[in-house]
C-alpha cells in the first residue's frame, strides 16, 4: 500500500508519527536531557502534545522525566534491536567482521541505507578509524560514502530518483559528488564493478571501500566497508589488495542470509 494513497492515509496513526518524531529528536541534540520547549523547537509540535508523549514513554519506561526535562532510557534500544533481530543480519555478519578485521587489522563495519543516510548497524573497531566517533547508529550522508554509494547502486530508477529529490547533497569535501549527474555516473561505476572505493568525499584524510551484502531475494540489504588514511594504502592498493576480501566477506554474509551467487538483482552486473 502506498503510504500517500488514500487508503494509506485512512490507517495513518498521526499520534504514533508523533512521537517517532519526538524519539528522534533526541538522537540531533547537543544534551541527552531536554524539556518540552526544546522538544517543540526541534520537531515543530506544540508544547502540550510533546509534554503529553513524552509523560506516555515515561510510563512505557521509554524515557525520564527531572525537573521539567527528559531523556530517554535504555528500553529504547530494544525498538532497534527488534528491527536487526528481524533481518538476521548483525547476527549473520559479525563473525566474518571479526574475521576481516583480523586478516587486515583494521576496523569494518555494516550499515543500512534510511532516508538520505547510511545507519551503522554493526562495528568491529581495530583503530580510530575517523575524527568522529561513529558507533552503531550513527549516520553518514549517503552520496558521501562509499556505503552509500553500494547502497544507492542497488535501487531502481524510481527509487533513485526519490532519494535525489530528498537528499542535500552537501559538498563536505572538495571531493564530494555533489550534483546528482556525478552521483549518478559514480553510481552506474559501482553498479558495473560491484564495489566502491571513496577517496576523501566524506572528510579530507580518509579513504574508504565498500561492497554489496544481498539477502535471499538478490537485494542489497547492507554494505560492507573499511576505512584508512591516505597515508595508509593508496587508492591502487586498496583495489588490489583490500577489495578482494572485503568481497570475499560481503559474499560470505550474503550466503548466510540465503543469497544465492548468481542470483542477484539485475542492478549490479
């Protein structure tokens, strides 16, 4: 059912949109506690309503309240574990992780495309492997990374062209593809040699790979990456030496999620 048809309007449950929106407030603030104005700022809802779901989680024990603010518990951890113990998939891919990264020493990791971002679903980290602390749940701009770009090289035409229409494509390097022309030819690279090499798109320093997890259908569910600085391997190395088996490992997850070789989506080759 399409979300906008009038039949997926008629079962939209606005109060639960409501307080998604709220949850995910918290995930942007500076400060883990936060009063209803604040709340209000950032989502656009009145302060009565975000007061009145934010008493509700407090009920659920979703969240706290001290003094005319709130922050959210560790029972909301459980609504992403629902979501990966529903696909398998960190089950399925942790152990080849730990194997990777113990065959290059370095740090891998697996992230879910959502929205106009890539979610980290899953780290093994041997070193700092950027600036940024990213643990599970971050998110990255998809059109800056190399997960993202295996992620985006997967979807249809129609698809694509949604997420273009969405996303910014902020130009945080002067690396960065930011126009939707370069994205789209960068994406028709991956899609004909089924990976990605980044080269300092995301942030100045770094490089990065990534290759294609699928699921039993042929879909590319996840991307599997690592990271390094430019001092560490060049671009050429990390094609010789790196790539083959990052893909190797993505293959092998793939097969524990039921993946058949030969079997995949018509948009890698």
């Amino acid at each position: 059912m399409e979300p906008n048809s009038e039949a997926g309007r008629r079962d939209h449950l606005q109060t639960l949109e409501r307080g998604l929106v709220v949850i995910s407030a918290f995930s942007h603030a500076p400060t883990p506690w936060l009063t209803a104005s604040d709340l209000a700022r950032s989502t656009g809802l009145s302060v009565p309503t975000v007061r009145r779901i934010m008493l509700t989680l407090e009920r659920l024990g979703y969240a706290r309240g001290s003094a005319n603010r709130f922050a959210l518990t560790p029972k909301v951890l459980g609504l992403g574990y629902a979501y990966l113990a529903s696909v398998n998939l960190t089950g399925a891919a942790h152990p080849h992780m730990e194997a990777l990264s113990g065959e290059l020493a370095m740090g891998t990791s697996l992230a879910t495309l959502d929205g106009t971002d890539v979610v980290y679903v899953d780290r093994v980290q041997r070193r700092l492997v950027t600036s940024n602390l990213l643990a599970v749940g971050s998110r990255l701009p998809a059109h800056a990374t190399a997960m993202g770009h295996v992620l985006l090289a997967d979807l249809d035409d129609t698809e694509l062209d949604h997420y273009l229409s969405a996303a910014t494509l902020d130009a945080l390097t002067h690396q960065t593809l930011d126009t939707s022309a370069r994205l789209r030819g960068r994406l028709d690279t991956v899609r004909d040699r089924g990976f990605e090499i980044v080269d300092q798109e995301l942030e100045i320093g770094r490089r990065s790979a990534a290759a294609p997890v699928r699921d039993a259908s042929g879909q590319v569910v996840a991307a599997l990456a690592l990271s390094c600085g430019i001092g560490d391997f060049s671009v050429e190395v990390i094609a010789g030496e790196l790539v083959p088996p990052l893909r190797r490992t993505a293959d092998a997850i793939s097969r524990e999620l039921g993946h058949l070789p030969g079997a995949q989506a018509a948009s890698f080759s």
